[in-house]
C-alpha cells in the first residue's frame, strides 16, 4: 500500500508542478502581452499572440463552461481510478506519465475558466495559421497521442486487465 500511496502523491505532485507552470506561463502572458502586438520569434512562422478563449480546442463551443467542467471533472475521475488500478511495474510508468500531463493540462485551463471564464491561449504559428494554444493544450495533445500509442501498441489486452471493474475470482 505505500508503494501505491508515493505513486499517487507523485501523480499528484508531478500534475501540481506542471499546472503551476501553466499558469506562470499564462500569468507573463498576461502580464506583458495584452492588450500590446505579438512577439514575434521567426517572422511569419511562430509568435506569442494573447488570445482569450471562451471555448474549447480550436475556439470551438464557445460560452459552454459548464460542459467544460463536468468534462474537466470526468478526466480527473477516470485518471484517479486508472491511477489506483495500475500495478506499481515499470512498464506501467509512461501511462502514468500520459495521465498526469493529460490531468495538468485539464487542470491548467480548468483554473483559467474558473478564474476569468476564459483560457489565456498565446502560442500561435502563424505560418499555417493553426489556432491559438497555450502549454496546457499542449500537455494533453502530446500525452493524448503518446497514450493512444501505448494501448494500441505498447500494451497488451493482458497488460490492461488490471483496468477492468470487475475482481477477478481467485
């Protein structure tokens, strides 16, 4: 049991730490960005644009925080369960890695949409025009594709047994 208890304070620990970072990186945003011109970092390809986001990816379900909550809420629940059902093995560790940035990254906007209704986004690359993001959108797009390549190629069935909500008979 303790070996499960430091595995779950460090998924909470290593969530904390990296929604921190999303905030502070957010907050100098803030801070130095609104209301002024971009900073540009390669003329015509990348800059830091502040952008406020009232929706969800790409701006799309504008004004719908309460979905976002319960989705926010969702994600939390369903990462505490899988975290408390993955054996302490080491071939388990990049799942948990997954969850923890997927959970930061929920957290991080999460906070925003409590605080201020919207999400500060303001990496922008301008060259394909892709819509405004920020790094907690970052941590959940990079954990979400390296998750959906573990359990469809890392994993076996036999390796996610350990996920089922059902006891196994002895």
């Amino acid at each position: 049991m303790g070996q499960k208890r430091n595995s779950i304070l460090g998924f909470l620990a290593g969530a904390a730490i990296l929604t921190g970072l999303d905030q502070w990186t957010k907050k100098l945003v803030a801070t130095n960005l609104k209301g002024r011109d971009p900073v540009i970092l390669w003329e015509g390809v990348f800059e830091f644009l502040y952008s406020e986001n009232r929706g969800a990816a790409f701006g799309m379900l504008q004004g719908r925080q309460f979905f976002f909550f319960f989705v926010a809420l969702l994600v939390f629940g369903a990462a505490f369960y899988v975290m408390w059902k993955l054996p302490q093995e080491k071939k388990y560790v990049p799942l948990k890695v997954c969850l923890t940035l997927i959970c930061a990254g929920a957290a991080g906007n999460f906070i925003d949409r409590v605080a201020m209704g919207y999400v500060v986004d303001f990496l922008y690359f301008k060259l394909i025009d892709f819509p405004i993001f920020n790094v907690a959108d970052c941590y959940v797009t990079v954990s979400t594709i390296a998750l959906a390549f573990l359990l469809f190629r890392y994993y076996s069935d036999e390796d996610l047994e350990v996920l089922k909500l059902t006891r196994k008979e002895s």
